[in-house]
C-alpha cells in the first residue's frame, strides 16, 4: 500500500506524524507522505498516484474536494477520513476493489479506535465477491456483474462458488463458506447466481527470496510464511518463488520450492543489471558486491511481468529476505 495522509490542523498533523512512524514498520505499506493544506490543489495533483488517501478533517471537505476526481471503481484509490482525535475512521470510497474498508481497518486497529464500514455486504458478514477478488489478488469480470452477486449474498440467497483444484484453499475460508455455497470444479473459479456470473482469474504472484549462504529449507519457508502471514494469504498462493542468479544453487531456497511444489524462477544477473522500478529499494552492498539493485525485491517484480508491483517490501527473517510481486493481469 502507498498511503497520503492530508491534514489541516496541528493536532491533525501530529496525529498523522504518529500513524506514519507506525505504518513504517508494516512490510505491506510501501510509504507513507504527508501533505499539510491546500486539499484541493493536493488532491487535483495525487489522486491517481496512492492506493489510499487519508483525510484527517470533516468528511464535507473531502467529499467536495474529491467529486470532480472521481472515475470508477476499479481505477480510484480508496479514500478515508478521520477525525483529529482518532475517534474514527471512515471508509468513504472504494470500500472493496480499492481496499478502502481493509485500510480503515488496518488503521482503526493501530489507533485502537473504531472503524465506520457502511458498504452492504460487509455489515451482514459476506464477503463480497470483489473483496474475495481483492484478498486473494484475482481480476474479476465482468465488473457489471458484482452487484448482482453481492446483492444475493445480502439477500441470504445462494450464490455458487465453483472451486477448481488449484485453489482449494478458498474452502479453508470461513468467511467464504459462510458466504457462498462452494462446490468442486474442474474448470475456472466462477461464481453464480441466476444470470449474473463472476469469473475470477488470479493475477501472478511471485515471492522473491535472498538469502545468506547455506541457509536451511527451513529457514527458508518460515520466512516465507512469515511473509504470507503479513499479506493474510495461505501459502498455497503463491505461484512462483524467485530468486537472483548468485543464488541459483542454494539447497535451501530450491529445496523449499520443491516443497511448496511451485517453480522456482532465477533471474539473471544481467536481467536485473539495469532493471528499474519506483517499488524497489536499492541495496548498496548487493549493487557493490554483484552489481543489481538487490534480490529479492526485483527478482520478484521482474518473475511477476510487466507492470507488476510490490505488496510486500523487503522484509528479513532470520537469515533470509523476502519480498513480494503481482502482476497487473
């Protein structure tokens, strides 16, 4: 997550100094910049460049400010308010698709205080079928078609998940299984009620790995289960780990792929040489001693595709780093 915080009072600010030297120690948040006044001119300037915009100031505000910036769904980040005393945090817009409903959370969690969800499927306890797409990184189509889905899982009504084999963990959900009725597929993931149908593809996510040498298999798969813990994913996700050439014979990194029983991708030194991306973190010993910008962080955004991006930023488990990569489709 890329997060703004805009404030326009000191109390307000001081708050949002607080929330940003918390937020720092979350692998998941990739940054965190404040802006100080002038909502209109900020907003007209970032909108598109954050996945969610924090507003600590009266709702009224924001929502003025934001109406004439608004597209749809899919493309706008999601948007909260908060008051200057942390009494709440608001869920305004992109609630689902946009992860505004889960940031509000993660943020009312960290302040301890409340957070105001008012999106339908939510306060009945369904998972809607864009916040399973969200949480289980899956494009869905057509878009037309979520309120359809979501309106029947409101309504109590059943609505049918068909679950191939490779994503079997989704019956390990509890909030699914109290949301739809799941049966064995052998086709797409599909979900379905009368004339609406939802399919979901998942996009490509790659955990890229560094390590010292001779770290253990172990070691290797603790870290990334601790990895999977900070997304809230099972590790069963993942679909490719990667890793840089100068630690293509590490038994322990090809050890743990074998056991996750995913490819394991090596990305050439030369490949990585002059690979630029705004997600990644530079490592002055790994550019010194190897000459790339680190390992794990672009070994996964490189495995993941074109306009890939990071969800998780270097992270180091006992010996090994870890980081994390989806692809755009």
């Amino acid at each position: 997550m890329k997060l703004a915080i805009i404030t326009l009072t000191d109390q307000g600010e001081e708050l949002a100094r607080k929330l940003s030297s918390i937020m720092d120690r979350d692998p998941t948040v990739l940054k965190v910049d404040l802006y100080h006044k002038n909502v209109k001119q900020i907003l007209n300037k970032i909108f598109n460049q954050y996945d969610c915009i924090l507003g600590i100031m009266a709702s009224g505000i924001m929502v003025r400010s934001i109406c004439p910036l608004m597209g749809d769904k899919i493309q706008d980040p999601s948007i909260l308010i908060m008051d200057e005393r942390s009494n709440h945090v608001i869920s305004l817009l992109s609630g689902h698709l946009g992860g505004g409903n889960e940031f509000a959370t993660k943020i009312a969690n960290i302040l301890e205080t409340d957070p105001v969800i008012t999106t339908s499927t939510d306060v009945n306890h369904k998972l809607g079928i864009d916040s399973l797409a969200r949480k289980y990184y899956m494009e869905i189509q057509p878009i037309s078609n979520i309120l359809g889905i979501n309106s029947a899982l409101v309504n109590n009504q059943e609505v049918k998940l068909a679950v191939p084999k490779k994503f079997e963990y989704l019956f390990k959900d509890k909030l699914i299984k109290n949301s739809y009725h799941l049966v064995k597929s052998s086709q797409v993931l599909e979900a379905s009620f009368n004339d609406s149908i939802i399919t979901l593809t998942p996009k490509k996510l790659v955990v890229g790995v560094g390590s010292r040498k001779g770290v253990s298999m172990d070691q290797v798969l603790l870290a990334i289960n601790e990895a999977c813990r900070f997304l809230a994913i099972p590790p069963e996700r993942i679909d490719n780990l990667a890793t840089a050439e100068p630690k293509k014979d590490e038994k322990g990194i090809l050890d743990a792929a074998n056991r996750l029983g995913v490819p394991l991708e090596v990305v050439t030194l030369d490949s990585l040489q002059n690979f630029n991306h705004p997600d990644v973190t530079e490592s002055s010993f790994v550019r010194k001693t190897f000459g790339v910008p680190g390992i794990c962080e672009p070994a996964a955004l490189y495995t993941a595709g074109g306009h890939a991006k990071l969800i998780l930023r270097k992270s180091k488990f006992n010996k090994v780093t870890v980081a994390a990569a989806i692809s755009e489709v």
